[in-house]
C-alpha cells in the first residue's frame, strides 16, 4: 500500500467518525453508478412563496363572520331556514364554492354528498351533509390532495340543537380556511386533484368523514393526502400561553388499518415511526421551514389530542394517509360551552377568540401543501428495502412510465432516533439504487418521486408500514 492510500483510507475513517457521513456516501455511491445524473433539479418552486403569502384575513374575517350568523350550525339543528341552522350553512357553502368556480371558468366541479344516519348522538335518522369542491387535476386526474374543515358546531350539551353555537373557531375557521384555500388555488393548474371539504356530523361521531372515505373508495381515488383542519384561528391558551407562530401537525404512527400480517413484518423490520400519515406531517413541516416565515410546525406523534378525536380518523380508517393540523394552544374555555360568564371568565366560541392573520397563516400552510403534493408526482409505489447482512443497502420501488410529470427520484436516509430526513440524494429515473457502505440496520431509508417544477412527493417509507 502506497502512502497516498493509506491517507485516503484513514480521511475517510476519520469523516465517518466524525459526522460527515452524507459526504463520504455520496462520493461513493456516484462512483458505484456509472449513470448517475451529474446535475439534480431545483427543489424550489418560486410560485409557492407566492401562495404563501396569498390567503387574507379579511375573507377568513367575513367568511367565519357569515357562518358564526347561522346561530348554531349543530348537526340535528334546522335545515329548511334561509338563515339559520346548519341547512342554511351548507347551502351558503356551496354558493361559496360555485362563486369562486364561475370566476376560474368552472374549474370546480361541486356537489354533496350526504348520508342518512343514527347513533348514539344522533337519535332519530338524520341526513348528514358535506359540501365538495373538486379542482380535476391535469394528468392525475383519480390523484387526490384533500382539505377539510366541519360544518358543525356545538355548546355544553351535545345534543342542544336550539342554544346559539357560533363555533367560531370550532369549526368556522377551518371551513373559512378551506374556502379561502379554494379561491386562492383555482388560480392554477395542478397534475393532481385538489379537494376542498366542508364536512358535517362530527360533533356527533365523524360521520362526515365516514361517508367522504367511502365516496373516495367508491370512486377509486387515489388518496394521497388528506390534512383535516379543526380549530386554525386561537391563538390564546387556556395555559396562559399567547403564540401566532407554532401549529400542530397531529399524525398516527402506527396505520390503524393494519393487517395482522403486515403487523409483523413492521415488528421485525421497523416502520412504527414511518406510516404515510407521518411522513405526511414530515412533507408539511419541510414546506413551511421552507417557504413561509414565522411558522413552525410542531409535529405531534399521535393520532390526535390525549383521548379526543378529529375528523381525519374515518381516512386513516380506511387507510388513507390524514392528519390534523391545529394551533398549539388551546382555550377550552372557548370550546364546547355555552355563551356565559361566571366568575368573571367568558365562555363560548365567539368570533372575538379568532385570531383572523393567524387564520390566514395556517390556511396559507394547507394551500402550499396541497399546491406542492398535487404538481408533484405520485409518491412511489411498491417500495421495497435489501441488505441484510451486507454492507450496503438497496431500495427498489416502481416506476410509473404513465407518470408524466415523473423526472426522477430521491432516495432519503436518517438515524433511527431523528425525527426528520436529514440526508437525501437525487438518483435520476431509476427503479432502483444501492447506498454502498450503508449498514441497513443503521438508519430508515425512504423513496420520494421528483417532478421538475421543483416538487417532491412525501417520502416514502419500504413496506407496507409506509405505503402510501
């Protein structure tokens, strides 16, 4: 051995001890592939920094404004008023949504979608409404990209359909905030489908949810993402805490729809850390930190609040990557009460407790997600992982010669005990790539597919555990 060697060889040792890990792999892995790509495309889309800034608190102020004038909007209340009760919310909903159709030369097909139900908080059969705008994309057309927030609103009593709910902030903004996303989106084109949901019954058990899983099965969608938007407008907690600039990104880590099968194979394998929804929370957070300002995501791991619910729990259900996005801080002060006050503190969810620039921040957050998902290509399929007793690692996925808008793919990788991906490269339009030197039991791996306006889908974990 030459000295030149040796010093070479004893670099390299000393990189690898010392951190810089990515450098040294990708040195070797591009030697490993004689057709690797020599230059990636940009991971910058310039047009969302524009939807970033898009949203306006004013809208969200009127819109929020028109449904708290509903009087309440609880699920058993009237349905045949013009102004009052949750017939008359859903009905202005969906002129909301026909307007901003007329103005984009309808490129929103809207519609409801209800179903007739009874249960432990609805007791007589009632018909459970949602509102549906649908924004077809271009190439994908059965790709779909969800936003919702619900229609209803409730006070003490679950079962008072009569007492004034204003629901303001739960859950007016997170319809406002759907709405506002609309007007804001059907300005462009997507490869995907965007959808817009105004969902009802969830107060009284998810029932809204439940139907739109089923409708998107029924109708062979392709669910890719679907960010359920429950209370985006408080900014005081009941803790003391006032905060504009953190939101909770709330995701399930193990998928609910789990098969005994593929329960097993995750327990060997990893992957309790890695279902779609979570690397679903993961793409959200990588958009914010890179286009907006003052707002951080605190990914939550969780499927919701410690014992409570939400609206994305029917998609997880049905296998669907969901997750609820909420600010930080909540007053439970302003949910669930009637309009009061005792011992000198106001109780009830008036429009005075929503902070409407907020809204429009975490409204901005669901657009540039949605906007980013639907122009990026599908997330890969059939992701798959080898290297067992070897010293390196191969990822194998599908490629989707229909996918048009498909340029190539990026393979991740991070510690086992990072919350994030840290390290990532482009390979190009391969079905395949080998990490030489990379101890599979090491790290967790993942496979996103790359367009070239910039966009990336979510990062696909191997296996069942994370397919999305």
């Amino acid at each position: 051995m030459n000295r030149h060697s040796f010093t070479a060889k004893r670099i390299v040792s000393v990189l690898l001890v010392t951190g810089t890990l990515a450098c040294v792999l990708f040195a070797t892995s591009s030697r490993a592939q004689s057709t690797a790509p020599t230059v990636a495309p940009s991971q910058e889309d310039m047009r969302l920094y524009d939807i970033a800034t898009a949203p306006s608190a004013d809208r969200l102020r009127s819109d929020v404004e028109k449904l708290v004038n509903f009087g309440t909007r609880h699920t058993l209340s009237e349905t045949e008023s013009d102004t009052q009760g949750v017939g008359a919310a859903r009905r202005w909903i969906k002129n909301e949504f026909e307007r901003i159709s007329a103005d984009c030369g309808g490129c929103l097909e809207v519609i409801t979608l209800s179903d007739t139900v009874t249960g432990k908080r609805i007791p007589h059969a009632t018909e459970v409404v949602n509102v549906i705008a649908i924004q077809r994309g271009t190439l994908e057309p059965k790709r779909v990209v969800m936003m919702s927030g619900d229609i209803d609103s409730r006070v003490t009593d679950v079962m008072d359909s009569t007492s004034i709910s204003p629901g303001a902030n739960d859950n007016a903004s997170g319809v406002a905030g759907a709405i506002e996303a609309a007007r804001v989106l059907s300005k462009y084109q997507f490869a995907g489908t965007i959808i817009y949901a105004a969902l009802s019954g969830e107060e009284q058990g998810l029932y809204g949810g439940a139907a739109l899983a089923q409708y998107a099965k029924d109708q062979h969608w392709q669910v890719q993402a679907v960010l359920n938007n429950d209370m985006i407008g408080n900014i005081e907690g009941i803790n003391g805490v006032i905060n504009n600039h953190t939101v909770r990104v709330f995701s399930e880590g193990v998928r609910i729809a789990e098969t005994a099968e593929e329960a097993k194979q995750r327990y060997f394998s990893g992957g309790e850390n890695d279902s779609a929804s979570r690397n679903l929370a993961r793409k959200i957070k990588t958009l914010a930190d890179q286009y907006m300002t003052n707002l951080d995501v605190m990914m939550v791991y969780r499927l919701d609040r410690f014992g409570r619910g939400g609206h994305h729990l029917p998609f997880n259900k049905a296998g669907f990557p969901a997750v609820r996005i909420m600010e930080t801080n909540e007053n439970y002060n302003r949910q669930h009460q009637d309009i009061r006050v005792e011992n000198g503190i106001a109780y009830g969810d008036v429009i005075e407790g929503v902070d409407f620039n907020f809204n429009a921040k975490l409204t901005a957050l669901n657009a540039i997600s949605l906007a980013s998902m639907a122009w990026a290509p599908a997330p890969p399929a059939s992701v798959t992982i080898e290297g067992k007793v070897s010293a390196s690692t191969t990822l194998k996925w599908q490629h989707n010669t229909e996918q048009n808008n498909v340029i190539g793919y990026r393979v991740y990788w991070r510690l086992t005990t990072e919350s994030e991906w840290k390290h990532s490269r482009y390979v190009g339009k391969v079905n395949s790539f080998k990490l030489e030197n990379m101890v599979i039991d090491n790290y967790l791996y993942g496979v996103a597919s790359v367009s070239a306006n910039g966009n990336t889908s979510p990062v696909v974990f191997p296996g069942a555990a994370g397919a999305f």
